[in-house]
C-alpha cells in the first residue's frame, strides 16, 4: 500500500494542474480602439471588445486568427 502512496498523489497533482490550464483562448481588442491580443478568459465587451465569435483551443489557433483578422491589421 505504501508503493501506491506516491503515484497516487502524482496523479492527484497533475489531473488538478491540468484544471487550471486554460482551455479556450479568444482574439480580442481594447475598446479604447487599442490593439489586438490572445486572451485565456472571453472579453466582457466594455474593456475588452472580441473579435469575431469562435474560441480557440490552442494559443497559436488565436495567434493565426488574430494576424488573419481584418480589425487586428495596422493601418
């Protein structure tokens, strides 16, 4: 019972880390008219507008959708 001890508490710590790892990332803008950025948590729409309506599960999936967003280019 002792052997076990040990990998159940490593279990225990890594399903718990894997909770607090963000699952969604959104493209958003500052309303202020600022630039663009990834965000883990979605946009409230007074601080922080979203751009466009789909979440993304990777951070680089909201980087390739922020450069490809028409609001996110420089004028």
């Amino acid at each position: 019972m002792r052997k076990l001890l040990p990998y159940a508490t490593i279990a225990i710590l890594i399903s718990a880390t894997s909770a607090f790892a963000a699952s969604h990332y959104y493209v958003a803008q500052k309303a202020a008219g600022g630039g663009c950025s990834v965000v883990a948590k979605k946009p409230d729409g007074k601080a922080e507008m979203m751009i466009g309506t789909a979440s993304y599960k990777t951070h680089s999936a909201a980087e390739a959708a922020l450069k490809a967003a028409a609001e996110c280019k420089k004028t």
